[in-house]
C-alpha cells in the first residue's frame, strides 16, 4: 500500500499477520474493513468489517492465549456489532474460547470461519453512528494515501 496506511493501522508480528488475513478473507467476501476502530465506549476493536447490507462485524485478534486470558474488555463490544468473532492463529487452543461467539482461524493470507457468530442486536442510533464513524475513518485514511493531492 502507498503511504504505509495499513502499516500505520495493522501491529506487527502474529497479530498483525491474523489481521491482514481477516482483512483479506472479508474483502474477498465484498466486505469494506478499517482496523484499530475507536467505539463510542472509548474502546478500539482490532477489525471491523461492513457488508452491502450495513452489518457491521467486529474481529478482536488473539495471538497467543495469554493474550485472550488478559483481555476483560471483550464483552464491552458485543453492543456494537452484528456479529463478533475472536481470529486466532492454526495452533491456538480454541476450546478455551467462549462458545457465545464466532471464531475465526487465520494467517497473514486469508481466514476461515471455525465457528459462525451468532447474531447481535445493535440500537438503530449506534448503528448509524458507528456507520459514520466507520466512513469517516475510513475516508481519513485514504485521505493521507497521497497527502499532496489534498492538501
């Protein structure tokens, strides 16, 4: 990518090879993503995907299960999307995972759906908001693919 935009947005190592993966794998299903989201709660979900329909879906990586075993704010998403999804690495002992949730076992290739998301109720209000705030991060970004054409 021109810019870095992705490097400025996606971590290094496993994480951010589990991301570029679930990035693709939602492209190739027609699906627009933008990664490091800041919410409305003050959180900041690791990859959002939006569909033609305007189901947003939230992908929370994790590289390693002390990883998943430290995070305590992943249930503080579930309000903001219409399907959540933890995207975990071949190896990773997926029996450890809630089973509320999908699962997702990616690489820095592609992703494969391990376990459908079940579906979540999202307000109408949150969604329109975050919808905006999808496009706008979104159109920021590709803003500073060539900064001299915009400023």
């Amino acid at each position: 990518m021109r810019g870095g935009i992705q490097g400025d947005f996606v971590p290094n190592g496993l994480a951010g090879d589990l991301a570029r993966g679930v990035i693709r794998a939602f492209a190739e299903m027609g699906q627009s993503c933008v990664a490091e989201l800041p919410l409305g709660n003050g959180r900041r979900v690791d990859v959002m995907a939006l569909d033609r329909g305007g189901l947003l879906t939230i992908v929370e990586i994790k590289s390693c299960l002390a990883d998943y075993r430290s995070d305590k704010k992943w249930r503080e998403y579930l309000p903001y999307c219409d399907a959540f999804y933890f995207a975990v690495a071949e190896g990773f002992d997926r029996t450890v995972l809630p089973g509320d949730v999908g699962i997702l076992v990616a690489d820095r290739y592609g992703a494969i759906v391990s376990v459908a998301s079940p579906a979540f109720k999202m307000a109408a209000a949150r969604r329109k908001a975050l919808t905006r705030r999808f496009a706008h991060a979104a159109a920021r970004r590709l803003m500073r693919l060539d900064e001299s054409e915009f400023f």
